[in-house]
C-alpha cells in the first residue's frame, strides 16, 4: 500500500520569475508566494534582487523566496543565473519570462538590438540552459510575457537583429521582439509535445509599469495614461502560470485570460523556425 505523505513532509513547487523586482512581475512572485511556491526572483541588480525577496518574505509569510542576479542583455549573465539555480539540485515546475524593456536604444552586450536581445536572445538562452531541469520536473509550464504589440509588425528585417536601435523611439524594435516572444513560445511548445512541459505566451494588457521607462517624454506620459495596473496586469500571466483550466494546453497565445489568435505573421510556423535556428546559432 502507497501512503501519502503528511502535507509538511511535501516540496513545494518551485518557480522562477525573470524581472520580479518591479511591474507585473513583482505581482507574479508576490503571489506564487502566497501560493506557498518555492519563488526566485532574477533581477538585473543584486541589491534590487536581494530586497525583492525580502520584501516578498515579509509580504507574504514565505520564507522560501530567493533572489538571483540576472542580467538578459548579457548571455554570461544568463549562464551563470543558470548555473546559480541548477547548483541548488531543485525542480523547476514554473518558468516566467516576464522581464522586458519598450521604448529603449542601444546594442547588448551580447551583440543583438536592445529590445530583441533582452526580451528574446535572454530569454531564449535561460530557457535552454533550464530546460532538461523543467522536463524533469514535469508537469512544468513555461510562460513568456509577450504582447499584442507583436500585431504592430508585418516583418523581420533579420539583419538589423544584430545592429543598434534603429529608430527613435525603440517601439518598433519592441514590436518585433513581442513577435520573436509570441514564435519562441509556439516553437518550443512543439518541441516540448508529450514532455509534460506545457508553453504559453500572453498579452497581459498594456500596463503603466516600468517597461516603458527608457520612452522619451512627453510620449511616455502620453501613452501611459490609460493603461492598466500592474495587478490587473498580472491576471493572465497567473492564470497561465498556474490555472488548471489551461494545464493541458500549449503552444497557444493569451489575452485576458483567453486563447487569442496571434498576427497571420505570429502564426507563420516557417518564420518560428528561422528565428529558433538563428537563435541556437547565436548562444552557442
């Protein structure tokens, strides 16, 4: 005869949310917490990432709430957030790669535009490196925040990729890595069939977080003003994360807590696949 063990004596599941130290991402962890999950926060700053997991502690009476340095714009950044969570020997049941940045210029360290390189080539590099851990643990969910401004472009130019923003605002540039977030999440949900690891990407609104803090003013002020909370912004990202009415879905695009039929161009499987075999070209 099996016996189920006491409820003190079973692990608690163990998340990990990229960008928790501000915006919807603070919400995700503050209430996986509370769900009494096992939560680490990966925050580009330590001491922002340290007090997070303080404060998260405090929030919500758990005391299993961790912080780990992670930097997306640098893949060495990435490999050693990796290797910091792997060194532990936990299960990885949840994965949120909610960090972003809109409306910001440059080049990563890594070498890639600095929207696409932050908001996919990190994300899609943390994943791999966490993946067996994840297939491991299943059942497992990977959820990407991606957005409906993914909608806002009719191509990739795969060249500027791999060159400096481009235009002035950054929004463009934003557009197409929520497209990249939108076929990495349904790329990987075909690989992963039958692992008992499940991917899902979401719209979670637009949201007055501090995703839009590198737009210039007066355009920052202007198209923040009638944008969502960051509470309200964190349904979907939750109910992805952990509503058991999706649990056997994957592969598929979210908005307001629905199944949503991304851009003609975010559904194009040949184009997934260019930006999956760049990608794995790039961090190898």
């Amino acid at each position: 005869m099996t016996l189920t063990p006491p409820a003190s004596a079973v692990e608690p599941r163990v998340a990990l949310v990229t960008g928790a130290n501000t915006g919807i991402g603070l919400v995700t962890a503050r209430e996986l917490a509370r769900q009494q999950m096992q939560v680490f926060v990966a925050c580009r700053s330590p001491e922002r990432a340290r007090a997070t997991a303080d404060a998260l502690r405090a929030a919500t009476g758990n005391p299993r709430v961790e912080a780990l340095t992670l930097d997306l714009a640098d893949f060495a950044s990435v490999r050693q957030c990796a290797a910091d969570f792997l060194g532990r020997g936990l299960p990885l049941h949840l994965l949120v790669n909610n960090a972003g940045l809109a409306g910001s210029r440059g080049f990563t360290a890594s070498g890639f535009e600095l929207a696409f390189g932050v908001n996919h080539m990190g994300h899609f590099l943390l994943t791999q490196l966490l993946l067996e851990r994840l297939r491991s643990s299943a059942p497992a969910r990977i959820v990407t925040v991606a957005s409906r401004a993914h909608t806002r472009t009719d191509h990739v130019d795969w060249e500027a990729l791999r060159r400096p923003t481009r235009t002035r605002t950054g929004i463009q540039e934003y557009a197409v890595s929520k497209l990249a977030n939108v076929w990495f999440s349904a790329a990987l949900g075909r690989r992963l069939a039958g692992s008992g690891v499940h991917t899902y990407a979401l719209h979670p609104g637009v949201v007055a977080s501090d995703v839009w803090r590198s737009v210039p003013w007066p355009l920052r002020s202007l198209i923040k003003l009638r944008m969502i909370s960051t509470e309200e912004g964190a349904r979907t990202t939750l109910y992805c994360a952990t509503d058991p009415a999706c649990a056997g879905e994957t592969g598929l695009y979210y908005d307001k807590c629905r199944v949503r039929a991304p851009s003609a161009l975010g559904q194009d499987s040949r184009q997934a696949l260019r930006l999956w075999e760049l990608s794995e070209a790039w961090t190898a």
